[in-house]
C-alpha cells in the first residue's frame, strides 16, 4: 500500500488538515474521496478527522486505499527494467497483447504481472499507463496506483514523457532527420486498421537515420510526439517505408523477422512521486539483432529511394 507522509511546518499554522493535504499534494477529488471514504488519513498514527488543526511537528499519513486485479497468473516472462512502490516498468516481449481482449482473453501481459504480483508479494492494481502492440516488444509502464496513473498521464499530456522506438524498414531513407506531421484516423470502424485521413487526429512521428543497408532496408531511431494507435507503423507505411514484416500495413517476410521490426526501446519521464527524472533503456530483443545481422549479410543494393511528398 502506497503512503505519503507530511510534517506539520510553521507555514501551516491554523490550517487543518484537509487545508494541509490540499496545499501539498495534488490527489484529484476523486481520488480523495476513495481516501476520505476509507479513512486513509492518520495524525501521529491515529485516524483523524480533517477538520482537526495539527500542531507543529505533527505528522500527517495518507493511505491509498488497496485494490487488485483479476486476471487469471499465467506464466508470462515479466522482465522488470525499474520497479519502486510505485511504478513497474517491464520490458515487454513480442507476441503478447498487453491487456485481454475478446479475441485474446487470456495469455496477455496482465496474465503475467499478475503472476509477477504473486510471486513477488505485492498488492496492486495494474494499471497500464502506456500500451503496446502484440508484435511491439519493449518498455511498459504499470502504475501501482490511481494517483500514480493520474499523475503520469498529465506529463504526457504536458509533453514531458519523452518515447523513442527502434525500427527497421524497408527502403534507404535519404534524408537524415525528418519529421511526418500527418492526421491519422480508423476508415472503417469495423476493422482495426488505422491510415492516414484528412479528418484523423493530429499525429507527428520525428525520425533519425541510424543506419543504412545497402539491401535495400534502413535502421531508424523514432520519437513520437503524440500516441495514435499504430502511429509508427501508419505514417512509415505511407511515406513508402513501411516496417519490416508489418503484416498491416507492409507485407511479411518470415526470411527476415517473424513479427514487425518494431521495439520500444527508450522512455524518459518524471517520477509521479519524488519528481526525479529517469531514463529508461531497454536494449534490442534478438530476433531484431539478428534482422540487423542479416541486412548486414544480404548483398543486393538497391538505388536509394527519394521519400514521396506526404499527402
């Protein structure tokens, strides 16, 4: 169970305690009303009302109050790459939706981290803070609580959660940097493809060129400034660079790599909590290193494509 802890300084004086909490944390109103209604709140280790007026010195506590999920433990590799009472930060493995679905209930990372949970002697909800595809491997955030969750989602909506992913695509960028700033939205509500669509959401994707194959493919660094669903692989497929084996919007290769070169591999941000920034790393999974390998091997070079104008 998550607690924070505040000592009564002269700068409160005549203040009560509702007033304390108020002016030093940033709980949402929804948020206390769960701490209020399961009387979380204690004085020198006693529960107290919070029109009570501390003294100096006093000690102010605040439970959040407990959950827990319900998914089913499943034995699902749960690679921690950071973890406190507060986050979780996993480095997620191809293949496995994040949260269960009507066509994937059971065998997702929620499965796992349950089981991770478990095994490990905590008590939380798991709460997803970022998403990513089944065949995206690399870095996910779990809040272990609703202000934690509350907390991050208001960086990234202030722009201060940084995500960059690694990817390999098919064709030789010419250009060294770019940036597609291009609305993406769901043509047809009935299928889970996304596309590029005058009407979409604002959508921009920052690239750098890391390395170039003379077999005709190309190693890039990807930034997202916003967080579409399949951004990446929707604007890289429409500038004529789809992702290696994307199967929605490119085309399959098994020969190279079973799944799309797709990787989360870096993640920066501000703790919810203490404020102190981290950076988080999570380096390429093999079968993209071995794509690279290969790439590398491959000796049939192709003319360097021109990006097409964005339309």
């Amino acid at each position: 169970m998550s607690k924070f802890k505040y000592t009564v300084t002269s700068s409160d004086e005549g203040c009560s305690v509702k007033e304390i909490i108020r002016n030093n944390f940033s709980f949402s109103s929804r948020m206390m009303a769960r701490i209020k209604r399961n009387d979380c709140i204690y004085l020198n280790g006693n529960p107290v009302r919070l029109f009570i007026v501390p003294n100096l010195g006093d000690i102010i506590e605040i439970s959040l109050p407990e959950e827990h999920s319900h998914f089913v433990p499943q034995n699902i590799p749960i690679i921690p790459v950071f973890e406190d009472d507060e986050l979780l930060v996993i480095n997620k493995p191809a293949g496995y939706v994040v949260h269960p679905t009507a066509g994937h209930p059971v065998n997702t990372m929620a499965n796992g981290i349950t089981k991770y949970i478990i095994d490990t002697k905590q008590s939380f909800k798991i709460r997803f803070i970022n998403r990513l595809d089944m065949d995206t491997s690399g870095l996910l955030v779990i809040a272990k609580n609703a202000h934690c969750q509350e907390e991050f989602v208001k960086q990234m909506k202030a722009g201060k959660v940084s995500k960059k992913y690694i990817a390999v695509v098919e064709g030789i960028l010419i250009n060294d940097t770019g940036i597609i700033d291009l609305p993406i939205g769901r043509p047809d509500q009935e299928r889970v493809e996304r596309g590029v669509m005058e009407k979409g959401h604002p959508s921009v994707t920052h690239y750098t060129v890391l390395q170039r194959f003379e077999s005709g493919f190309t190693l890039v660094e990807l930034r997202l400034e916003t967080g579409r669903t399949h951004q990446i692989r929707v604007h890289m497929s429409h500038i004529g660079f789809p992702i290696v084996s994307d199967h929605l919007y490119g085309k399959v290769n098994a020969r190279l790599i079973e799944r799309q070169a797709l990787h989360a591999h870096f993640i920066s941000f501000y703790h919810p909590i203490t404020n102190e920034f981290i950076e988080l790393t999570a380096e390429i999974p093999e079968d993209i290193d071995a794509l690279i390998s290969k790439l590398k091997d491959i000796s049939s070079p192709k003319t360097p494509q021109h990006m097409p104008h964005p339309k």
